[in-house]
C-alpha cells in the first residue's frame, strides 16, 4: 500500500468515527462553552498537544482559555469549566485534577473513547469518540496489514487523537459562527510572537 | 450545516490535501529519517503541537528524538536532521534557529505551505502541504459559509495543521513498517509517567 | 527597607537553610544519582521549575536524564531513580506518578520541607530543606514587616524554591568534580538551538 | 571543601552580585511593571525557567502576565512590557522576538549581564546582573578549584541565573509592598490545579 493511499483510507476512518459522535452530547458541550465564564484544558501525552491545539484557537475566539499546568494558568472557580481529553479516560495526572476540580464545583467535560472510567463517571458531560477495537483481531494490526487487510495501522491512541483534533476543530468553526466571528478577527487576537 | 457535515466535509478536503503531497519528496523525507543519527523537532504554535505529537511517536519506535525548546535536549551535530513544521515558512524563532543548524551541517527539513520561503529556501528537504487558498474570495471564508459555500472554515492555519498531523502519523505507520515494529513494540516505549 | 538590604537578608536566610540540609542524606542522593541508569525529574510550578533547571545541568553533565511530562521521555524502569521536587510533599500530579513509580520498582527522590508528607513516606531517599515556618507570627509576613521586623517576606514556597535550586547547583558542582569534568566539556553538550 | 561550605560561598557571591545592581535601574524597572497594561516573560534555558518563576509570582500578585510561547498568551500591543532575561543579550529566539516587539511599540526591559548586546542595545530598560568574569583565570573553574581557590565553580549561566532568580523574587516583595498585598491573598491566585 502506499502512502496516498493509507492517508486516503485514514480520511475515511476519521470520517467514520466523527458520524459516531453523538449529537445532543455535542450541543450540550457547545453551550457549556459558551456559558462558561473560564475555560481550562487538560490532557497528557498526545491528547495533551490536541487539547492545547482547541486551547489555541479557543483563545483566537475571544475565549478566557488556560492550559492546566502552564505558568500563568489561574485557579479555577464556580462557573468555570474543565475540559480533559484523554482516551483511556484513567490517566493518573489529569484524573488527580479533575478529582480536585470535582470539589471546587468547576464543571467537568471529558473527550474520551471509554465514557464508563472513571475520568469519565466524574464528567458532567461526556463527548465520546470511539478509538481503534483492539479486540477484533488483537493489538498487532501490523500483522493484519502484512496479511493485506487493508486498514490504517494507528497505532495506539493515533485515531482517538486524530479524530478527537478534526472534532474541536470543527467545534472551532461552530464557535466562529455562534460568535459571529471572522477569520479576520481571529487573526487581531493570534500571537504575534512566534 | 450540521457539525457532521461540517465534519464530514473536512475530511474529504484533508484527503484533497493529502493526494497532493509529492511522493518523491515522501521518500526522500523518510530515508532522512531513516539514516539520520538523531531527530531534532521544532515548530510554533499549532505547528509546534503537530511537530511534538510526530515527536513522541518517533520515540515510540525507538528514534532518537528531541523538541527544540524542551529541557534536556542535546546540541544538534552534524548527521541529525532538524525537522520543522511552519506553514508559513517564516516564523522568526524558527528560522532563527534553522539558520544556526545550517552553520552546523546537520540536514534541514521542513513541511511547509511555502516552499519558496526563507525557512523553504534554507532547508535540503521540503515536504508541501498545501494550506488554504486565500486568494479565492479572500480571507473570509465566514461571508462564504453563510452565502451558502459550503466548504470547511478551518480558520488560519488549520487546514495546513491538520493535513501535517494526518500525514505525519501516515508517516509513523511506513516507519513502523519499514523498522518491522509491532504495536506492541510501540507500546513498551510508551511512557508510563502520565 | 531597600531593595538591596532585602536581597542582603534573603542570602542571609538562604544560607542558613542550606547548613541545616542533613549531610548523610546529600551522600545518599549524590550516591543515588552517580548509580542510577536514568534519572527522571519531576515537579508542579515553580518547585518544578527548580527541577527543570537541575535536569538542564544533569544532561550537561552527561547524564541520561528526562522531565517527566516533555514529549520525548520515555518509560522509567528499575534501575532509575525519579527525583521529585514537592515542598508540601503532597502535590497530586506529583503524587499519582509517584505512586506509579513505587510499583515499577525504581527508586524515588524527594526534596522537600515535609518528609512526613505522602511523598515524603514513599520516597526512598529524602533531602528537608526547610521551609518558612508559618507558626511564627501566622502567614502575615507583610504586617510583621511593615512592623519593622526585617525578614525577608518570601511569599508562598519562595524559600523553600530558592534553597532548593541553591543546593541543586551546588550538588551540580559536586558532581562536576566526582565525574572530573570541566566547564568546557559541560559547555560542549549545552544545546546549540536557543 | 564540602557541599555545606560550597553553599554557603555560594551564598555570599550571590550577595555581592545583587549589591552590585544598579538602584535606578531597579526603580525604572518597577514602574515599568506597575505601569503596564499586561506583561509578557521570555527567555530560553535556564534563564527562561528564572523568567517564569518570575512570571508565576506576578500572577499571584494579579498581574495580566504570559509567558512567550506558552499556549494561550496573546498578542502584545503598545502599552504592555515584555521582559527577556537572556545572560549573553544575544539568544537567536528571544532576539528574534524581541526585534519583533521593537516594531510593535511595546516596551522592552532586559535583565542580563551584557548591556552592550544585541538585546541590551534593542531594550528601554536593561537590568544589569554580572556573570562570572571568565577572564580571571579562564573558564576552567575546575582547575582553580582543585588548586585551592575555594570559589563555587557555579559552571556555565549559573551564577547570572541564581542572582536573577533571588533578584527577581525581591522584586516581587517590593511589588507586594507597592500593591499592599498580603500572603493571603497571593495565595488565593495560587492554581488550585497541581
């Protein structure tokens, strides 16, 4: 297989898991955004670098945004929102935050495939993006694909990430609309130094 | 337009995206990789993110792999490669930083929208992904949304972002092929300090 | 008080915590650190900050060493040793990696005000830096020095961060010495992209 | 010598070293930050983990702070500081930004140990803090230390770097006094989130 064509098949696959997501926990994550007075963004590993991705723009909307664990990230308070990615939903860092947000009465949003850990029990609100089923045919897709069983490979979180990034993008663009807000506008608040 | 179509929409453009990236540049990005003695990743912003996520994949198949910026990296020497992400091919931390690589003789390269940039013009490898044209109707593709055009916002550099992400773990899975690495083997790498 | 009378005051007191650092427990650490196969640092705020600057040293010195939470580091395994910098000993990110750590059998590290403290009980090796002590007179530095009592105000862990990067630098040195190195072989693994 | 007397050495050089920092500058420089709309933290190494000490304290006393490159900090306009502590007064990335800021009307302030550099010439305040003085002897400290010279080899930005961190922590008690915060108060800006 080529690589044109394993990104073509990796497009269709992220297409697949996107239609999954279900569509009143979207709207409801959209108005938690909206409504929030602060917004704070956690995650580790990969699922980190996504939620920092949505933090990013967040910030280009306007929005009172802050990555947990940066410098100048403040406490958070009643009426703000915590927004956690994170497949496995049991990561032990970001589940010690969101245990403490819990008793701070923050709301708690999660971005995860497995919506019944215990990220996700703590959760007011849960957007669940399936990952790869490791089960069907076990964990070496490798030896599926030398076996010619055309799928991506993704290799451990790969598809969760991916999808979990084209998702908040997405939101991204719901928000600019919901906002009233040009690309033009974005730009007046992207940093200027880089 | 529903977030689903929205979504749907924007993988099909991805994968436009993606069908254009030249193969003959893919292969000779991948023999860089392949027999460089170590990985140096760099990049701003969004772009950083998507440079960093290649990163700790790369760790996961066994590279020797740093970010620039982080805390324990090395001096870079000659038979590294210094791998930058810049839409733009202009960032100024950036470029200040490749213009030093090259006084020391390690391989340059940079996946770029602008390969005829100062960042594109110092690198020995260039990787194109084409980012959003902007001449078409201008900056604001909101105005063309509303008007009915329904193409994806993807705001400043999210096409370009998000097309570097899916290519690069395109990227990742020729690389696990090409090492013969299971992903079990990926996961022994995986840190288990998160 | 002026400025430069308070930084006379505040060495004052640096110095005074530094001789209480227990003796035995710096030859262990020097020890732990000189045998360790990997060393991986770890902290939250400004103490991890602290700790961020002894891991730049380290790896100038030679060592395989690694911030927990950077893109590229990789799993810790037996024969490592994971140096926590925490002076409540009670951080909860800090903490559930910690408590990780315990279970994959490679030794743990602390510096701390509080050795008693969870992290304190976990860790194998223990370093008290004092910090200020809140009894004497309550949090309120600032009335007490308004009332001409000239201590150095040092709000929040400001001491206990300042002492612990003064003898991390000097354990720098000491390990400059025990590993016969110079200045300029340090220099020559300083990184060359800033 | 032991690493008791090695610190306390250390201690002392410290003193002498902020003696030497110029009061006027000092005052220059505080009502700078009092005076500025939001400031912006940037440096790389070492020097950068001391600016971001800086900047989390700031925070915590209810400044509008960023740290350059962090995830959400915005862009800087006319009417907020950036401030760089960069020893040389000549790192690629933060001259980069800083010539950036230049053109943008921002001010610029400096603390490093060359006022002449690249930098120190760009900046409106420069706040000098001496380096070693590597003429004395050369850099290799080691061979002085081992021929009897009882100086701390504080090898590489070390001692620039630790003078910086006590200076800029003084600093913040004069801008607690300036601003008649308490403790306290510090405290409830302190993240809840670690």
């Amino acid at each position: 297989m080529t690589i044109h064509r394993r990104m073509e098949l990796l497009t269709q696959k992220l297409a697949e898991q996107c239609r999954q997501i279900d569509r009143k926990s979207i709207d409801r994550f959209m108005a938690a955004i909206l409504g929030a007075k602060r917004i704070f963004i956690h995650g580790a590993g990969r699922s980190g670098l996504v939620g920092r991705a949505f933090a990013m723009r967040l910030m280009h909307l306007g929005f009172n945004v802050y990555v947990v664990g940066e410098t100048t990230t403040p406490p958070i308070r009643e009426g703000d929102i915590y927004i956690a990615v994170s497949g496995s939903g049991k990561t032990s860092t970001v589940l010690a935050i969101a245990k403490t947000v819990k008793t701070l009465g923050a709301q708690i949003a999660i971005i995860t495939s497995h919506p019944d850990s215990p990220m996700g029990e703590l959760a007011n609100l849960r957007i669940v993006i399936k990952g790869r089923e490791p089960t069907r045919g076990g964990h070496d897709y490798l030896a599926r694909q030398l076996a010619g069983q055309h799928e991506p490979l993704t290799p451990l979180g790969t598809l969760f990430e991916l999808s979990a990034m084209l998702f908040l993008d997405s939101m991204i663009e719901e928000l600019m609309i919901a906002k009233n807000k040009t690309e033009g506008e974005l730009k007046t608040l992207h940093t200027n130094l880089e």
